[in-house]
C-alpha cells in the first residue's frame, strides 16, 4: 500500500484502488483474528467497549495511519486530522449484536477528501458480504453494481429502523436490526425501501461509509432537517432518513413530522 497523495479528480480512481485494497485487507484480518475470538465480551480496562471493538480498531488503525491517512475511529482518539485524506472509521457497527451472536455487525471506513466522502467499504464481518462506492461511479455489492428498489409508495415500503418507530406512518412492513451501517447498505442494494433514524441520531462513524454508498445507489439521503449529509469531522449526532426514491424519502420526512 502506497502512501495516498493529495489528488486531483483525474487521480481518484488510483486513491480509491488503494484504499479498496487496504480495507479489504484490514476486513480480512480482522474476519481471520474474530473467528477464533471465544469470549465477545466487555473489554477490560476499555470501559463502554467489546472485546472485539478493541482487536478489530487495533488491527485497523494502525495501518490506516502507516498509510498516511488521518483516522477517525469510533474506539480511539482521532489522529492526523491535518492530512489530505483522512478516514472514518467504525471498526465494528452492530457490536451488540456481534456479542450476542447475531451475524448483522460491520466494518465500515469512508475516505474523506475536503470534507466530501470520496470512497467507502463497508462489509459485514459474520458473513462477508462486502459494499463498496466510489464517488461519481456507482456502488456494488460483492462486485456486482447495485441499484435502490425505487419503491415510491409509503403503503408498499419495508422500512428499517434504527431504534423504536415513534408511530405506524403506514409502512408495509418494518425491522429494526441493530447496525446503520448495514441496515443503510440494504436499502442500497434495494432489500429495504428506507431507513428511518428514530432514536437519539447517529455518529458521523455509524453512517459515513453506508452513506456514499446509499447515495452512489441512487437514494435519497439527509437528516431529520432534510440537510444534505455531512462529512464535517465533527461530534454531532444526526438522524438519518433515507429512501430508495426521492418521493419515498419526502413522504416519510413529512410524515414523521406531523
Ligand atoms: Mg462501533
């Protein structure tokens, strides 16, 4: 992996390369270190953390930094924030369910490049199954490109959640899986019609990634305010809506705000 450079447009297809190869990589090992991992419980002397969050961050960002790239991460502090590139990292999105042995938990790393998302992988670490956008040229799913279900009629939607639906806004069925990362990548792909951010709003690590690719996909993606996503490298939690249609997106926003 060589050190990615400041860019211009005409060079970001080789950065994105590169980071593809580095996240596929880092999911590798940390897939290799997890499945001989027997106990996914409370890390000691990490309060707030899993086991697993501790080796798949400690597996993860070091190389990210070795690469040159400042790093965001959900478990560390952040690092390198004055470089051109700088990653958002969560090493594992879901890790409740990762310790009670539901296979719905993700690595998710979005390159981000003047505060716009250029880049992102994000793969589910039970079972393999690996997202990828670049901006301006699609998304894919195991290598395949992959497209929103389009669905525009609240009546016909499956809709994800994340925390509890606040009230039935006429949806035609709906989950709520425990990871936004993947929840978010499904609706990418079309499986699911919408996610809707019902709970206390998520952190930049949770969405980034899953967010280029909604948007490469072809939905609709913003906050609860209907502001466009951001990549400011801030704190701030949002709530997301996201929608396999534009119609689908803005029928739910103003129906969850009545
Ligand atoms: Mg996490």
């Amino acid at each position: 992996m060589r050190v990615l450079k400041v860019s211009s447009v005409s060079v970001l297809g080789m950065e994105a390369s590169s980071f593809f190869e580095l996240s596929e990589q880092i999911s590798d090992e940390i897939m290799s270190s997890l499945s001989s991992l027997e106990d996914w419980g409370k890390a000691d002397g990490h309060p707030g953390q899993y086991k697993h969050d501790v080796i798949a961050d400690e597996i993860a960002t070091p190389q990210l930094v070795a690469a040159g790239l400042g790093v965001i991460s959900e478990e560390s502090e952040p690092t390198g924030l004055d470089k051109s590139f700088v990653v958002i990292i969560d090493p594992i999105d879901g890790s409740t369910n990762a310790n009670l042995g539901l296979p719905w938990y993700a690595l998710s790393l979005c390159l981000v490049h003047n505060e716009e998302a250029v880049a992102s992988f994000v793969r589910n670490l039970a079972m393999g199954e690996t997202f990828r956008a670049e901006l301006g040229s699609g998304a894919e799913k195991n290598g395949h490109k992959i497209v929103v279900s389009g669905v525009a009629d609240v009546e016909d939607s499956i809709v994800v959640f994340n925390d509890l639906p606040t009230k039935h806004f006429g949806w035609r069925q709906y989950r709520t899986l425990g990871s936004a990362a993947l929840d978010l990548c499904k609706v990418a792909d079309g499986s699911f019609d919408a996610f809707v951010d019902t709970g206390e709003g998520l952190a930049i690590w949770d969405y980034a990634g899953a967010a280029l690719i909604c948007k490469e996909a072809g939905a609709k993606i913003t906050d609860s305010e209907s502001n466009p996503i951001s990549y400011q490298l801030g704190t701030q939690r949002r709530q997301l809506i996201c929608a396999g249609s534009a119609e689908l997106h803005d029928t739910i926003l103003s129906l969850i705000s009545q």
